[in-house]
C-alpha cells in the first residue's frame, strides 16, 4: 500500500539499523534521547507499572531503573496522587536516565485533549516525556496536543500512536492501520513511535516500534490480553518492548528484570548484526 | 448488514417511539433512569461543560439543572478536584434530577480500565453514573469495567460506546462501526447507548443515541471539531444532544439552555408524532 511518503523516508531498513544510527533520522528531540538512552545503557526495556500505590511505584522503580529505557506508567490510577510523588518520580527518571511514559490513550478531539493534557490534578504535559494517542478522533487530536505545549513553551515532549492493540477482538483494522501511520508520518516531529505488533507498520527508521503484550513465555490473561516472547516481538520490528507482570508479578523481580534486559539486548543485536 | 441480532431487537422504529415507552426496552437500569427523567423533564438535552474550575462548574450546573437531563464532565481537566467537589455535584444532580456522565472515553485492555474506573485520584465508578468507552481494543474492555463494578457491588452504572466521532477525519470507519454497534448489543445489560451521528447505528429501542456536535447554528471550530443544529441532530436520530460552548460560550446562559431545551424537545415531539 502507498501510504508512505517516501520521499521523507530513508531507504535503508530501520529493522537493521543501530538506535545511535536512527537517532540522526528523528524529527524529535525526545525520540533522539530515547534512542541514545537505550544505547547507552544498553537497554530496550519497557517496565510497565499498573500499581495504585505511589510508594510501590518508585520503590520497583529505583530497583529496576538501571536496567530500563523507559518507565510506563498510568497515572490516573495511582490512589495517593500527591506532586512531591512526581517530584520524586522525576528525579529517578534523571538519576538512572530513563523517559516517563503516560499511558494515558488520549482519545479525545483537540479541543478536550489539550486540556486534559495540560490540566487538571495530574498535568501529564509538565512531566511526561512521552504518552500515548489513539488515533481514532482525526488531526485534531495532535493539534490539540502540540497547542497544549505551545502554550507551556514545552519542547522535549512527543507521543506513541497506538496503532495496533494486543487485546483479543480488537478493532483496528487493515485501513485503521494505514491512516494511523499516514498521522503519524505526517506530525513525526511531534509523535516518536507507533505502538504495535508488527514491522511493517514503521517505515521510517526514525520511528520508534513500541510493542506491548511481553512475557518470558507465551499465554493471555483472563481479560483478553494476550502475550509474546522477548525474540519474537524484537524480530517482529520491537524496538522498546513493554514488559508488565511479567516483571511486577515475578518471584525474584531484579533477576526477572535483567534477564528481559538481556534476552531483548541479544535479539536487537542479533537482529541488526550484517550476518544475519 | 446483518450485524443486529434481531430476536432481541423490537420491531418498532425508536425514531416514533415515546422515551417512556423505550425504558421498557431497556435492560439497564440506568438507560430506564435515564429515559425516565428525560420524559418527566421534557429535556433531551445534555450539557456539556469543559471548565477546568470546579466552582465555576457547580454553579454553571445550579444554573441550568432544571433544564438538562445529563451533564457530561471531564473530570480530569478540573485543576482543584476534591472529594468535596463531588459530594456537592452528586447533591445537585440528586436535587435537579440529571445524570453525571464521565467523558472519560475509555480506551484501554480490560485490566486498565478496570483500575482506571474504580482507582486513582477521581474513583470514576463511586459517582459517574454514565461513562463513555471507545470498542477499539474489544470486547476486554467492557469486561474490565463490568469487573470494576462487581467488586463494589453498583449496579446503577452504565456506558456509552462511542461509534462514530464528529471531528474532521476520524477514523471511524463502516465496520468499524459494525463491530461497535455489535459490541453494544451484546452487552446492552451495561452499555446504555451509542455515541454517534446517525440514526441508523442504533437499531435497538432500548439503546439511546447521543449526539454531540451541536449548535444553534452550523460550523466548526480551530481544532477540528463540527457542529449541526439541534433540528437536525434529532431529525438523524438524536435522544439526547450534547451541547458544550454553544451553551457555555453565550451571553445569555439561561436562556440559551432554554431555546436549547425547547428547540431539542419540540424536534422529538414531532419525531415521534405519528401525523409526521
């Protein structure tokens, strides 16, 4: 399908490709800085925390911050919201180098999501570096977005658009699919990646692949969520790899922790290795 | 397209039927509720109110209490949200007999939104008594919610499904629209309606169609957003038509609200006439 703009779009494939080598491709400041993070630290680790508690949360968080690039949060369920616990999760994200993502899916035309952005009891855009958009509501929904930042004179900000869903029974469909990555061709130095399953949904090698549903092994839960290897999604396109209770739900979680480090390391090497 | 499970569906046309006559139709409390007020009212109308000040939406929602039937919030804009704050909406909505429904559009895996509805700051589940859901990750998502609920054992709770948007270039395609609506069907013990344009997306009675978009006049604003009429949002099948800054953004409040009420109520009187 020709939803690419090639013109704007290297020829070489990102799948081979070093993050420090796409780091040059990016629109994105923050996307330059996720890349360069994980190559640094040798890293293209996502743990995703579903915890209600905020002391739970930096706790895990100052254990496995070393190991991670990215730290994914959802902070509309945290029950003791306080701005000294964002304080707090800032300056780990700083003391071990890694980016905060708000997992917060926004969904909402420009207008709504400018404000939910920027406002209320949380201010996701004060201190997320990145967060999480459906591209279902059109354009608007990014405009509303950059015009939040515009107002805040915020520069170091961007988001995933989740294009692909690892629930079971989802509804995005092949032309979903296909608009998604057309929006964000289209606003790249403002979205740094797109969320899904499969390579062929990032062309552009200065688009970060960030794939959810990781497990050590393979299976679903019991509200339709359904899981993958770490080898499998890296050679499926993953550049970040979400990992959750996979992690949070471990016996030994700093040994479950390096060994999803470990294992997805070796596959991105593997995978962009000239002999394979 | 023969995506409507029939048996279940009446075979009268909603479009002529008497709200009262459709909380028959309905398997959810809240949806009877909800057709209930609207009759004794003599309101389809729902306010919609984006303030990011909690004072000023409870005085704006004092104001014009006696004239709406749902008042639509976005409870995470609200910069200084408390518990007070929502005792004292949860009065005014007891004391002018109107609905809260939460705009929150969920749009995440069921194990998410569960923690998203019942957890965090806001405790969307303990006074929303609507909200709203996007279908795009499946059927997970209305389990999550539905399992939020049964831990607190509320019964009187409900959402819509949100199945097509009104911004320019939303992707909501025609099967993806199929698939919404059947999402709905299925689960119309808890969804009690449909977010859409059109009337031909709500094929059960008992459902209600929720329109937004509306203004006194056409047009649309800086960030995608359309707007229509309230003749013609009920002529296309309109139950309850949302109106945010045509009301918010007017001079006269009340009475905008009150051309509102009665141009929205008169277009269902005579929707439903059986001279029409």
């Amino acid at each position: 399908k020709d939803y690419v703009p090639l013109k704007e779009v290297s020829k070489r494939n990102r799948l081979s490709m070093s993050f420090m080598d796409r780091a040059q491709e990016t629109k994105s400041l923050v996307a330059a800085k996720l890349f360069r993070i994980m190559a640094e630290k040798r890293t293209n680790l996502c743990l995703s925390m579903d915890t209600t508690n905020s002391m739970e949360l930096l706790e895990l968080a100052s254990k496995v911050g070393a190991h991670i690039c990215l730290l994914k949060i959802h902070i509309d369920i945290i029950k003791d919201f306080s701005k000294d616990f964002i304080t707090n999760l800032v300056a780990l994200a700083k003391e071990y180098n890694f980016l905060i993502l708000e997992d917060r899916k926004f969904a909402d035309i420009g207008h709504v999501v400018k404000l939910q952005y920027s406002q209320g009891v949380h201010e996701i855009s004060s201190w997320a570096d990145l967060v999480t958009v459906h591209p279902i509501p059109g354009p608007g929904i990014i405009s509303g977005l950059k015009a939040a930042l515009e107002e805040l004179s915020q520069q170091d900000r961007g988001c995933f658009i989740v294009v692909e869903m690892s629930s079971q029974g989802n509804l995005n469909s092949a032309d979903y699919k296909t608009a998604a990555v057309k929006l964000a061709m289209t606003h790249s130095d403002f979205v740094v990646g797109i969320v899904c399953q499969s390579s062929s949904l990032v062309p552009d090698p200065g688009l970060i692949q960030l794939t959810p549903g990781v497990k050590l092994d393979k299976g679903s839960d019991t509200l339709g969520q359904q899981y993958n290897s770490p080898e499998h999604v890296v050679l499926n396109g993953a550049d970040v790899a979400v990992v959750g209770r996979g992690i949070t739900e471990a016996q030994d979680i700093i040994g479950t922790v390096k060994e999803f480090q470990t294992r997805l390391w070796e596959a991105y090497e593997k995978r962009i290795s000239p002999n394979e």
